[in-house]
C-alpha cells in the first residue's frame, strides 16, 4: 500500500500541494490510530467491511471536513508477517479481494488517472474527468509500465520487428530498474537483493490482481498502485504536513 496523506500530494520540484478527488491514500489498521471523538463522529467502522474496513474509514475521514489524517513520522512499529510464503500470497490475495468494496462506497464516479513515482511515492501526472458515468481508478506505477512494455515486446517479437523489440526491450528495462527502487535501496547483496525482487514482484501481482477482480465484483474498473515500502518524508512531504496541520480542523486532528 501506499502510505501517504489522504487526498494530496506535494510536487518536490515545486513544492506545490495540490488535491485530487479520489487520490485517497489511506493508512493500514497496523498503523492506524483513531482518536474517540473521530470514531463516533464518522460512526466507527462499516460493519459490513469484512476485509478493507481501514481503507473505507480512511476515506471518510479523508472526505470529513473536521478531522485530518497525518503521519506520526516518529512512531516506531513492528509487525509480524506471515510464516510461510503460502501464508504471506494469501494474505496479499486477501488484501486486493476486498478492495473494491471502499471505492464502491464513496458512490464516486468518473475517470482517475494517476501516476506514481517510485522515488517519492508522489503523484507525477493525474488526469481526472469527474463525468464519466462509471468510476474508473488507475494508478499506474513503475511496476505496471514494466509489464506493459514486456507486452510491447511479445507483440514486437511476434510482428518480427526488431526495431520494435529493441526499443521496447530499453522501455521494459527503464522501468524495471524504477521498480526496484526499494529493493536498490535496501542494501543487500545480490542474492538477498534478488530474493527480495522475487518476493516483492509476488506480492504485486498478487495484490493488483486481486484488486482488479474486486474492482470488477464492485462494478467498477480499478487498478491498484503496486505496494511501496514506507519512506522518509521527503522535504516537500514536510510542507505538505505543516500545511495539512495550519489547515486547523474544526474539532481538531486525528491521530494516525
């Protein structure tokens, strides 16, 4: 997932904060903290969320006009993973199955388009058409352009264009080399590096596999962003949060 503050982003060229309307980025239940007066003002958890209940009550906290989401960037967490890698692909299954559900509920229509870097995990292009009369989420990442460019590639292999292959063999590799940011920047060594490339590329697809099909249960068109480690908030992250916390909610912040 990613984990960021819901509904903006800040453009580290700039500087700039800028919202989208169904950009909702949301924390995990594992990080997540709710202060009292928050819970019974957005009526506590959907009972009916069996999975995904923290992305659904993000994003009414997110659309709620007196309480703010913010990163506790000094909150130190441990969490247990799965013992085995069966365990660890189904609980990323889980995660994409149930996904649908929270988009379906802001009853939210029309075309979203995002484009997420994976060096700040920031919003880099959007393009939003609030009218299209089904809602339609894509986040694209540099995991998915890789996988589009390898589709490029069979289809030029298969056209018998080796001009075509050539370039989008350099394509595929450009944005391979984008989504392994994390793992490049772990530093491991090869073998570990590569195991951690495997398991993450499992994860990935598991996960936006799953919250496509979701997506399609819903009667909606989703495509999840790929899963990014958290990372130190960049300067402009910073702004954003000393903008978010001058925004001074009605009945002040919420605790995440």
């Amino acid at each position: 997932m990613i984990i960021e503050l819901p509904g903006t982003t800040s453009d580290y060229r700039s500087g700039r904060v800028r919202h989208y309307r169904m950009a909702f980025f949301h924390f995990s239940n594992n990080n997540l903290a709710l202060r009292a007066a928050c819970a019974r003002d957005l009526s506590g958890y959907d009972l009916a969320a069996t999975r995904s209940e923290d992305v659904e009550i993000c994003w009414r906290l997110a659309r709620d006009p007196d309480w703010v989401a913010l990163r506790e960037h000094g909150a130190v967490l441990r969490h247990k993973a799965r013992r085995t890698f069966r365990g660890f692909v189904k609980q990323l299954w889980g995660w994409g199955t149930h996904l649908g559900y929270p988009y379906a509920r802001t009853g939210m229509k029309g075309l979203h388009v995002y484009r997420v870097r994976s060096e700040d995990r920031q919003i880099g292009f959007a393009y939003e058409a609030p009218r299209f009369p089904f809602l339609v989420c894509v986040y694209v990442t540099d995991f998915h352009l890789f996988h589009a460019w390898l589709l490029v590639l069979v289809a030029a292999a298969a056209a018998g264009s080796g001009l075509g292959v050539l370039g989008a063999s350099a394509a595929a590799l450009h944005y391979l080399w984008g989504a392994l940011t994390d793992e490049r920047a772990a530093g491991f060594g090869v073998r570990e590096t590569a195991a951690l490339a495997f398991h993450h590329w499992v994860a990935n697809v598991t996960f936006v596999t799953s919250g496509f099909l979701s997506g399609l249960r819903h009667g909606l068109l989703l495509v999840p962003a790929s899963i990014f480690r958290p990372s130190t908030p960049s300067e402009a992250a910073e702004r954003a949060l000393r903008l978010a916390r001058g925004a001074s909610p009605r009945k002040g912040e919420g605790a995440a």
